[in-house]
C-alpha cells in the first residue's frame, strides 16, 4: 500500500501577501498581466465599427485630456453610435432611402447606389 500524505491547500496570493512569503517574480505571468490604469478598457456592448473607432482613438484621447474617468460613458455612447452611422450608412448605400413627400407618398431614392 502507498503511503500518500495529504497536502495542505495552497492559499492564493492574498495567503501569500498576508504570510509575507509573496515573491512577484515568481508568479505565473499569465494570470497577473496588470490593466493599464491610465486607458479604460472597451466595454461589451461597443461592437463592430465602433470597436474600431474605440481602439484607434482611445489613447489619444486620454493622453489629451479629452476622455476621462468622468466622462469615459459619453465616449462609449458616441462609439455605439458609430457603429449604429455605419450600419445605416453601408444600407443606403445598398437599397438607397425614402423620403414622405409633403403629401404623404413616399418616393425612394436611389441616388446614393453606386
């Protein structure tokens, strides 16, 4: 028969910092990869085009001091509503719009097809 001991649970890093046995460099570095404070992350609900816009201007907004932690929600709407600008924008281009006329008949324009 084999002799096997228990093991003691090892405690996570909040045991480690407690016990001061905690050694940074000696962590996995694909568990604690630190969020750059400075940049806010994109949050879900940005897809598509907008995603795009969000990652290409993101930092240069921060660094000019025009997106920050106060108004970082104005920026994800305005992100949303890229998306929602291109979403129409690539229909039009597709089936053109309509417009009512002043006595209530719709005329569908096609003009912006290419």
């Amino acid at each position: 028969m084999l002799n096997m001991a228990k093991r003691a649970k090892r405690g996570g890093i909040g045991a480690k910092i407690l016990s001061g046995t905690f050694r940074p460099d000696r962590e996995n570095p694909e568990l604690d990869i630190p969020d750059d404070p400075a940049y806010p992350r994109k949050p879900q609900e940005i897809q598509g085009k907008g995603r795009i816009y969000w990652h290409r201007h993101i930092k240069d907004m921060v660094d000019s001091g025009k997106v920050h932690k106060g108004n970082v929600e104005t920026f994800t709407r305005f992100c949303m509503l890229q998306t929602q600008f291109y979403k129409l924008y690539e229909d039009v281009q597709e089936n053109g719009w309509s417009e009512r006329q002043p006595n209530g008949a719709r005329k569908i324009r096609t003009e912006a097809k290419a």
